[in-house]
C-alpha cells in the first residue's frame, strides 16, 4: 500500500522522490523530486526504497 511522504523509486530510471498525492482511483500517485519537479505516474511504475526483490 503506497501512502503519502512514502519515498519511492520510479520506474527503470532509478529516480527517487516523496509521494505527494495518492489517487487509488486511478492507480496514480503524484511523486516529488528533490529539485522540485512532479511527476504522476500509475502504482505499476514506483517501488518503496528498501523493497527490493531478492
């Protein structure tokens, strides 16, 4: 379950940042960057940091 100032790794790029917005609706988060960007991507795109597969 993905929650607010969750911080997550988005998609194969490896960027990280805070989750800002949940929409589970839409399966959407809206993720904050640290120069102070937004993105919206779907729940499939983002991992928490330390969720790793092993």
């Amino acid at each position: 379950m993905l929650k607010v100032d969750d911080k997550v790794i988005v998609d194969f790029t490896e960027e990280q940042g805070v989750i800002s917005k949940v929409d589970y609706r839409y399966r959407q988060v809206e993720v904050e960057y640290s120069d102070g960007t937004y993105q919206v991507v779907g729940f499939h795109k983002v991992r928490k940091v330390g969720n790793e597969c092993h």
